[in-house]
C-alpha cells in the first residue's frame, strides 16, 4: 500500500503527462508541432507506476509515444515541449522531435521509430549494466504490436541466455495501429511471450497505478538478484487515436467512454485520495499548477528560436578514443 504522500506524489505525475499531452494536441492541431505525434493519454498509470521505482542507475528505452516517460526521467516540461515544436532549447536541439528525443543525462535511450527497435537496444543497456557492473537495470517498454517482432525474441534468447538485468515492458493499449490484439497475436496473453526462453510473466492492470507500482518493485528485485529478465504485460487502454493523423474509427466512441467512466487511472487515484482525505481545494490547487506548468511549457516552446541551419551537421556521429 501507498502512503498518502507518495499516492498524492503519483496523481501528480499521472495529472500532468494527462495535461502535457492534451497541450501537445492542441499545439499539433494549430500546426507548431509536425510530423507524426502519439499521445499518452488513458496510459499514465503504467509509466508512473514503474519509475516510481526505479534507482538513479536504472536506464528507460521506449517506442515512439514517449513523452510521459521522458517527464518522468526528469526531463523539464519545457524541454520536451520545445522538441516537440522543433526548437533549439529542445532537449535534442529539436532535431529529435515527438519520436525521436534522448538523453543521456537523464538515462533516456529515446524514443524509437521503427517498431521494437528500442527491444533490442534496451537489451544492450542491460548488457552494458552488467558488463559495468554499475547494478543498474534497464526498463525497456514496447507495446502489443512490437511482440510479434522478430528481434523481440532474438532479444529475449540472449537476455536470458546471459541473465541480463531487463524488464521488458509490453504496454498492451489493446490495439496495434488500428488492429485489436487478438486479431492479430496467435497469443494473446502477452505475458507468456518469454516462456520458451523460461523468462517469467506478470500481468498487470495498467490501470492502476498502485498496482503498477507493486508489479515494478516485484520485477525489480526478481532483476537485481541476478535471475535474469521478466516480462511485465501492463493491461491499458489509450483513448487517442494511434497518432494525431488516425481517426480511430476501429473501435467505437461508447468503447472507450466506457473504459474512461470505469477504469481511468488519473479519477481512480482521485478518488483514492478523497478517501484518504484530501480535501477538494487541494485537489484544485494542484490541477492549477499544473496547468501553470504545462502552459508555461507551452509558451516557452511557441517563443523560443528554431536550430540554426549549421546544426544539421553536428550530433551526426560519436567519436571515441
């Protein structure tokens, strides 16, 4: 169980990805953020949950729809509001953008395009902590339609074959791009995707961020005794669109009102909070701030300058000696 604290500390984090995203939308909608952009929106919990739990050692690697767990690797909103708009201040000098953004500084391996690149690359961050020996672990998320990748499972072989320090995280939003998951996973419990190579699986609700909390600590001690990988299968939901350019006309609009008025983790945690007793002016002060925080991100990302040309040709390759 969480503390009062430490849930309020999780709504927080879950109530400005929620706002962060739909400013995001807005700024895409007027046309200062371009190119392709997927929302977070209905998956906070799975994020938050997770890297709440994490050590200043571990590294995080994800897919494209990776704003929230950027803000959650420390990220200031600003930064990552001015790459989503191409700028310079931008936390990859806006050459990154929605898909692309990375830092090192804040153990953030991206943002990847190509679907289930980051599984393999997240495998290699596990190598390197071991190889380092630095007792960090690496959390690499991919989604429903990553598992049926083949480098998924190469991944998977070797992880285990060498006990590498690796939660693999299938955020299963139920559908891939616009197809449901049992249309096209001949197994569909994607928990069970590692037992061929004796990895272990947990299922998850993605819904709930304490229980997201709960399955990171599991995971995380099973990873640092040395037994190797796990799978985490985070039941979730988004209620966007795959990107801003799909209608999302695959599923019905009574679908997803009823997994918001059921399972929305931002009202469960609301209310989870009200039981404990924080009072509705509280609840209305932070909404506030964050509003503040996601507006001034905003306004920072609309005003500040765009990359000069000459940036094209740095960051293009890493020299080492």
């Amino acid at each position: 169980m969480a503390t009062r604290d430490q849930l309020l500390d999780f709504y927080k984090q879950m109530l400005l990805i929620r706002r962060f995203e739909e400013k995001a939308g807005q700024l895409y909608g007027l046309g200062l953020i371009g190119g392709f952009c997927h929302l977070y929106i209905g998956q906070e919990a799975v994020a938050v949950g997770l890297q709440s739990a994490l050590s200043d050692q571990d590294s995080v690697i994800t897919g494209y729809r990776d704003h929230g767990h950027m803000l959650l690797c420390g990220i200031p909103p600003k930064d990552v509001m001015a790459e989503l708009t191409g700028r310079a201040a931008g936390i990859s000098k806006g050459k990154g953008g929605s898909m692309h953004m990375f830092s090192v500084e804040h153990k953030f391996y991206g943002g990847h395009g190509i679907v289930g690149a980051q599984v393999s690359l997240g495998t290699g961050l596990g190598f390197a902590h071991k190889y380092s020996g630095d007792g960090g672990v690496c959390l690499a998320y991919f989604g429903d339609g990553a598992s049926n990748q083949g480098q998924v499972y190469e991944s998977f072989n070797m992880a285990e074959l060498w006990k590498l320090p690796v939660i693999y995280v299938i955020e299963n939003n139920q559908y891939a791009m616009g197809t449901s998951v049992n249309r096209a996973s001949s197994e569909d419990q994607l928990f069970r995707r590692g037992e061929s190579f004796r990895i272990p699986g947990i299922q998850v609700d993605g819904m709930d961020v304490l229980a997201c909390r709960g399955a990171a600590e599991e995971a995380l001690a099973w990873v640092r005794s040395g037994k190797g990988p796990i799978i985490l299968e985070m039941k979730t939901y988004r209620y966007r669109g795959h990107s801003m350019s799909d209608p999302a006309k695959y599923r019905s609009r009574d679908e997803v009102q009823a997994v918001r008025d059921k399972s929305d983790p931002i009202d469960h945690a609301k209310k989870e909070l009200e039981a404990a007793g924080v009072t509705e002016a509280e609840l209305k002060s932070i909404e506030q701030e964050i509003r503040r925080i996601v507006n001034e991100a905003a306004d920072f990302a609309e005003s500040t300058a765009e990359p000069d040309p000459s940036e094209l040709y740095t960051d293009v390759l890493v020299e080492t000696y």
